[in-house]
C-alpha cells in the first residue's frame, strides 16, 4: 500500500510499502519502509489538508490501472 499526505501548507509527502495503519480520532500511525529500514510515522490529523491510498483492492481506477481511493480531511 502507498499513502499520499497533504498539508495544510501545500507539502506533499508520500510514503511506499506501508503497513500496520492505525487510525484515531486525532492521529494516524504506520509503518513503512525507506530507504531499506523499516520506519514509523505518526501524523496528526488535524495538520493534513488530505490523504490518498494506493491500494489493489480499492474499487476505482485510475488511467494507468493503479486503484486509489481518496480521503479528504479539512
């Protein structure tokens, strides 16, 4: 799975190979692999102007075949 951040200030973040998503009512929490070491991220959702997941089982497709599903926050 990727996930795509955006902030509230216009940066973009992506992050590959995600696993172990925890989300709450305040922040989101995984794990991820970079550049060949397992990391952890944690986020605070009221800082993100939005999110998407790349992700195989998610029902629309993009044009180039890759499935994303959008969460916007605000």
């Amino acid at each position: 799975m990727t996930l795509i951040f955006w902030t509230k200030n216009g940066q973009e973040m992506e992050f590959d190979l995600v696993e172990n998503v925890e989300i709450d009512e305040k922040i989101i929490t995984f794990d991820y692999y970079g550049e060949g070491e397992k990391r952890g991220v944690v986020f605070i959702l009221n800082n993100l102007a939005g999110m998407a997941v790349e992700d195989e089982n998610s029902e629309s497709e993009s044009k180039d075949g890759a499935s994303w599903f959008k969460v916007y926050r605000g």
